[in-house]
C-alpha cells in the first residue's frame, strides 16, 4: 500500500473523471455535519452515472445517476425490493459476489471509475468499510475482529492503539476495554454491530457502507448507532441503506428515494425530502399512502 | 347478530386416533433397534468379562465402596447442582478416556517408535519452527521466494541431521526425561495457556512448571508402581496432567463448581478402597477375558493365552496412517469443491459420484487397493502403508461429504463480511471458513475413522495376516488389526473357547477403542453447539 493513497486514486486516471479533479480532492471544505442547509460545496466522494444492474435477466437498476458528497451521512430509502442495497453494493462491487449479477455503467470512487478493468476489487474494498444488516462479527476476540481488517491489508503500525482508537470512535470502547481477548460473539446484538463498526473503520476507509445496520436491533441499540453515524459522519463519508424513514430524516444530510423497480425518484437534501418533496410518488410514499 | 348473549356450548373433539398410533409405531420402531443392540452388547460383554463368575463378596464390596457411594453423592449433586454434578462427570470420563490413549500412546513408546527416536524428531521439529518464524521476523522485505527457500533448507536439515545426531550421542538421558521433554512439554504448553484462558495470565508460568513437574515425576513413580519409567511418564503427560488442569483451571474459573470434584472422588476413592478391600479380604474378582494378559500378549493356540496386543498396535498404527492420508486429501477437496469451485455441470458430476463413492462396499475398496497398490505399483501386501492407504480411499468420501457440510455450516454473512473488509478468497478460508468450520470438519473425520477401525475385508483383500505376534515397527511391515484378528478366531481357529470368550473379549476391547475416539467427537460437537 502506498504512503497516500487518496493522491494515488485520484491522479491515476484523472482523465476519466472531468468533474472531479485533484485540487478538490485536496482541499477540505465541509467540517460540519450538524448543517443540514445547502451542501453544495461539500465534495464528491461517489458519484454514479448510468448504473444499471440487472439479476439474470431482471433489472434491478434502472440508470442511477447520483453524487455522494464527502463527510455527510446519504441516506438510501425505499420499499422492499427497490434497488437500495443493491446500489450500495455496486459502491464496493460486492456485487461481483453474485453470479447472476451483472452491473453497467460507471461508479467513480474519488474520481477513479472502480469498474474499469484494471481495478482490483478486493484493493477496492479495502478502501471502503461496509457494516451490514444483522451483526457478523467473526467468532474471534473482540481484538481480532478489530484488527481483521489491520492484519490481511498487512497494514504497519501499532495496532494496539488503532484497535483502541477504532473502538472508542465505535462507542464500544467503555464496554469491552477489559475483555478484548473475549470472543465477540459474546456481546450483545447492539454492541456486535457496534463492533462491526469498529471493524469498518480501523483500516481508515474513504467512506463507510451501511446496509440497515439497525434493522435487526432494539430501540435503544438503534438510537446508540444512529448517535454513533452522526458522529463518524464527522470524519468520514457514510452512505446507509434503511427502512426507517423516521432514521434516515435523523440522521442523514441527503437522501435517496428509491422506488419500486429499480428507480432513483428523488435525491436531494434530506429536510427538502422530508418536507416538500418534488415528486408525488416520493410524497405518497414518505407520507405512508404507498409502499 | 352477534350480541355479547350469545354463547357457545362446546367446541366438539377433532380426532387424534390416527396421530397417536402412528406415534406409537415410531416409538416402538426406535426401541426395537435400541433393545436389541443393548442385548446383544450386554451378551457380548458377559461372555468377556464374566462377571458372574466373582466371589459374591467382591461384588458387595464394590457395591458397597463404589456404587453407594457413587449413586449417594452423584444424585445429591443431580438434585442441587447439576453444573457442578457435569464438572464432576467430566472429570470422571475425561481421566478414563485420555488413560486408554495414554495405554495406546504408552505402546507406541515402549514397542514401536523408540524415546530416543521421537525426542529426535520433535527436537528437529521444534529447530525446525524456529528456524522459520526466524526467517519471518528477521526481514519481512525478503522476497517470498527467497523465504520460502530458506524455511524449507532449515526445515529439511532440521529433520534430516538433528534426530541422527541426537541417536548417535555416545550418552543420552533416560527414556523418561526425553519422553518429559519432547511430550511433557507440549503438554505443559497447552495447560499453560488453558490455565491463562481459565484462570488468568500471571498462573501460565506456574502451571506450565507443575505440568512439567508432575510429568518429569513418571520417571520416579514408574518403576515404584512396577509399570516401568516410559509408561509411567506417557499416562501422566497424556492422561493425569491434562485431566488435573483441566479440573484446577475450571474450579478457579468457576469456584461454585468446586463440590463436583466431590463426584470425582467418590468414583476414584470408591474404586481404590474397593480394589484394596477385595484384596484385603481375599475375594476372588471376576474372571475375566478383558484382563492385563489379554491385553499384553499375542495370538496363542490356546485360547486361554491369547491376546490382542498386535492386533491393538496395528489398528492404532493404521488409524494414524489413514488420518495422516485421509485429511489433508479429504478436506482439500471439500474447501476446493466448497469454496472454489464454479457450480457447473461438472462439479455436479463429481459431487453425486462422491456421494455414491460413500455407499461403495468395503470389499469393493480392498479389490482396488490389491488392485493398485500390490499389483501395479507392486508394493508388498498386508503392510502398514497398504492397508492405512486402502483404508483411507474407503472413508475418503465420507471425510469430503462431512467436511463439506461444515464448510457449509458456516454462515455466509461471515464470509460477506471478510469480503467487505478486502479480503481474498484466500484470506477469507484461511482466517473465517477453516477456523470456523474446524471442529465440524475435525468430528467428521473421527467419526469416519470410527468406520475405518472397524473394517475386515479391505485388510483381508490386501493380504493382511490374520494372525501376528509382534507389532509392526515401520510403515513396511506387515500388519493386523482387531477386527481382523477377531475375524481370525471366529473362523480360523473355531473352538469353543475362542468364540464363546476370545471373540467377545476382542469385541468389547474394539468397541471400547472405538468409543474413546468417538467421545472426542462428541465432545468436539458439544464444544461446536454451544459457540454457535
């Protein structure tokens, strides 16, 4: 691995992205994620053009085109079967996972088209951190859950303190400082996927993937990681997938409205969607008429 | 209409005739097969060990010393604590299973595989590893290849120069301190760190000094005990030291559960002071097939001085043949069918000729190691190789279709997550999939092996002898096996003496062995259940 890899990415093949050029890679504008004004001027971290993806020979994705701005939290919304998740897993191409799938279009990542052939998925991946539905620590100790993702990138440093540090940004830190050496698949469900978490962002990825990280927890693990994506929002670029509308009006900055079919309806700042959406479809279904 | 006056008088009855007959024919379709193998077992074992034939008084006196005061102290833990009544019970089992390996163990040493020999090699061994993770840590720039070279020129001279060396010093210690060395040692390690895991980190040095102690103390005991130093030294490295940490680790991890050992001692005590009392009071003890002479000697014309020691060291030797050929070849396959792989109709092919290969009768695999080995690759018949080689082919199949299953046991959201984090397949089987999946795999295969110890034919078909009266000293000689010589006595040399107590007794010793490896899966599957 290089010394700065963002630089890397970027410069690689700047060519391919005309929007995205290495000054605005560089320059760090949006600190703050409590706005939830305009966020025009945050960069882009992701940004998606055309995507289609389709399963054998069922669409899943119909021309998804969306930008993902760097250092807030983009929520995904939509019934079941409309597409969320699977764009989520176009971002790392966990996709590629899955024979039947077959994936069109370009998705930058920091201006890097990451399905042009000579990206390496699995280099892909260790750049983005994914945290999925139900909790999936592995059955090791609370350390080595940590440290996974340290130990297979072969990552140089003290691990001691990125496990520490990774486990206090998860809010996990106070809980399990005493037993690190137990297994993590003797926490709780709130605290594996908080573990999860701390497993994401240890290796320091470009953004964090959230597939309903929530969805299988109770009421009070939910708000613990919600509290906890607004907080790492801070640092590092989250896209979640949810069911919950009432969450993703919490704590995302921006929006994704898909809709049955594959569609993205609507993508815009969160309060606007909430609040005065553009299209009927979006309304009716935020207002609980359809879906 | 319905107004809150209105009632209901009854619900009427549904019939269930049907339902509790057919209940019942299951009941009685377990049973039979149950209760027929109890009396066919309880038939056998009184044939071998005869137990009818003790003195009345050694039967009170157990009974008295043993039994009561078993059954007294095991229900009273049942009824008020029975976490502290299964510590107790594990104890028990524990030291009575790991005391047969240790007797299997304690043979290798003392007949096949010289201390001196197996000191060599696990010195060579320990350089060996050494030597490598040297290599590792001294420059991780080093380019693999140049690694790769240098761990395998230390690995080859290790083992190809240390144990020679080590044979041909002029004066070497005692069998008992090198058996203390090379097997106390890795015994002492794993208490050690069982100890850190129960217990806490600052008893690991400690514990790993009393292991050591108590195992180097073999050399002393053995020959006041008239067993001999080796012996002596193997049961306490293989049955007494693991059993004592296992019972020291788990009372500190969990003091509540210290009045199990109460269990423990009342089966122990029970069976010293009983043993002591009968001699004491000169009650004659059963007289049974199953005894030390049995155990100890060779095949004899007369059935009275046979035994089954070749035959016993022989299956042990083909067991460690056929799992050393059968694993590595059995669980590559399962990962590579599992996880590599692409589902086509090839792999299709090949996985419903496994599962027919699995039902293939024995003497089908004894035809095709004749076959292959002895006639084509013209290797002598009836030798250790041969046979672990045929019987590793026969029980191939199974260890690929239990391996797989644990392969597949595994749940995907762990090999999703591993993925998600940047790793490659590789890293992925070699860090989640194998550790995961290991003790499933690890009870397939012993269950297979349980089949293998238990096969005749392929062994008659490649020309095993029915009858040897010594153990085979190398992977070249020729050798027997229980079954075999079981099979021997029921045909060979039929007489009323052998097959109404020789054959029960080489039964129930078979049965035994095969249980005390069965047990370790069993509590594999145990340990695999309650992690999931």
């Amino acid at each position: 691995m290089t010394e700065n890899p963002e630089q890397e990415y970027a410069a690689d093949e700047s060519t391919d992205d005309p929007t995205t050029d290495d000054m605005l890679v560089e320059t760090d504008v949006s600190e703050s994620v409590a706005a939830s004004g305009p966020t025009m001027s945050a960069n882009t971290v992701v940004r998606a053009e055309n995507i289609n993806v389709w399963y054998n020979d069922e669409q899943a994705l119909q021309d998804i085109s969306l930008e993902i701005p760097e250092n807030q939290v983009t929520a995904m919304i939509g019934p079941s079967g409309c597409g969320k998740s699977t764009f989520l897993r176009c971002i790392n191409r966990m996709n590629d996972l899955i024979d039947a799938a077959r994936v069109e279009g370009d998705l930058y990542l920091r201006g890097k088209n990451v399905y042009d052939d000579d990206v390496d998925p699995v280099a892909l991946r260790r750049r983005v951190g994914m945290v999925f539905q139900s909790p999936n620590p592995f059955p090791k100790s609370i350390y080595d859950n940590v440290a996974y993702g340290l130990k297979i990138q072969n990552k140089k440093g003290d691990y001691d303190e990125i496990v520490e540090e990774s486990l206090k940004r998860a809010a996990l830190w106070d809980e399990v400082s005493d037993r690190l050496d137990e297994s993590g698949l003797e926490l709780s469900g709130g605290q594996q996927q908080r573990l999860c978490i701390a497993r994401a962002i240890a290796p320091d990825p470009e953004v964090i993937l959230m597939d309903e990280p929530a969805s299988a927890l109770d009421p009070v693990a939910t708000s613990q990681i919600e509290d906890l994506i607004s907080e790492l929002a801070e640092e590092y670029t989250v896209v979640i997938v949810t069911h919950n509308m009432q969450q993703a009006a919490r704590i995302s900055n921006k929006t994704a409205v898909f809709l049955t079919g594959g569609e993205l309806v609507e993508f815009d700042d969160t309060e606007k969607i909430f609040e005065n959406p553009e299209s009927q479809r979006v309304e009716d279904y935020i207002t609980g008429k359809f879906g | 209409m319905a107004t809150q006056q209105e009632q209901i008088e009854g619900f009427g009855h549904v019939s269930r005739t049907i339902g509790t007959v057919f209940r019942y024919v299951l009941l009685a379709a377990t049973l039979f097969g149950i209760v027929a193998l109890t009396i066919l077992l309880i038939y056998v074992a009184n044939d071998a060990i005869q137990p009818l034939t003790a003195d009345p008084g050694w039967h009170l006196t157990f009974f008295l010393t043993l039994v009561v005061p078993t059954l007294l102290v095991g229900g009273y833990l049942l009824r008020t604590d029975p976490a502290s009544f299964r510590f107790g019970a594990t104890v028990v089992g524990l030291l009575a299973v790991s005391t047969m390996f240790a007797g299997g163990a304690a043979m290798i040493f003392v007949d096949i595989v010289p201390p001196v020999v197996w000191f060599g090699y696990v010195v060579a061994l320990g350089l060996a590893l050494g030597g490598v993770v040297g290599i590792e840590r001294l420059d991780r720039r080093l380019p693999f290849l140049a690694r790769f070279v240098g761990a395998g020129a230390v690995i080859v001279a290790a083992l190809g120069i240390v144990p020679g060396a080590i044979q041909s010093l002029p004066v070497y210690p005692t069998d008992g301190i090198m058996l203390t060395l090379s097997l106390g040692a890795p015994v002492a390690v794993v208490v050690g760190r069982y100890a850190a895991a129960e217990a806490g980190r600052r008893w690991t040095a400690l514990a790993m000094l009393v292991a050591l102690a108590a195992v180097g103390a073999g050399e002393v005991l053995g020959p006041l005990l008239a067993i001999g130093a080796v012996p002596a030294t193997v049961l306490l490295a293989v049955a007494v030291v693991p059993t004592a940490g296992y019972a020291v680790g788990h009372t500190r991890r969990f003091p509540a559960r210290r009045s199990g050992l109460a269990l423990t001692a009342a089966v122990l005590g029970g069976a010293l002071v009983g043993a002591a009392a009968v001699d004491a009071l000169g009650f004659a003890g059963p007289q049974s097939w199953v005894d030390w002479q049995f155990l100890t000697s060779a095949h004899s014309g007369t059935a009275a001085e046979a035994g089954l020691y070749p035959a016993i060291g022989g299956s042990i030797l083909l067991m460690v043949t056929v799992a050393a050929l059968s694993f590595p070849l059995g669980v590559g396959a399962a990962v590579y069918l599992e996880e590599y792989a692409p589902d086509n109709r090839f792999t299709r092919f090949i996985d419903v000729n496994i599962s027919n290969l699995a039902g293939v009768p024995s003497v089908v695999y004894g035809l095709l190691g004749l076959g292959v080995f002895v006639t084509y690759l013209g290797q002598p018949t009836g030798t250790v190789l041969i046979g672990g080689a045929t019987l590793a082919l026969l029980i191939l199949p199974i260890v690929i279709i239990s391996a797989r299953e644990a392969l597949r046991s595994v749940p995907d959201s762990m090999r999703q997550a591993s993925y998600g984090m940047g790793a490659t397949r590789w890293q992925t089987i070699k860090n989640v999939v194998l550790p995961r999946a290991f003790p499933g795999i690890l009870t397939g295969t012993i269950l297979a092996l349980g089949r293998a110890i238990g096969e005749t034919a392929p062994l008659i078909m490649i020309g095993a002898p029915n009858v040897l009266f010594s153990l085979p000293t190398s992977l070249s000689s020729k050798v027997s096996a229980m079954p075999l010589q079981v099979y021997a006595w029921a045909s060979l040399f039929a007489s009323e003496p052998f097959y109404q107590a020789a054959v029960p007794a080489g039964v129930v010793v078979l049965l035994i062995v095969l249980l005390s490896m069965n047990s370790i899966a069993i509590v594999l599957r145990n340990k695999y259940q309650t992690d999931q």
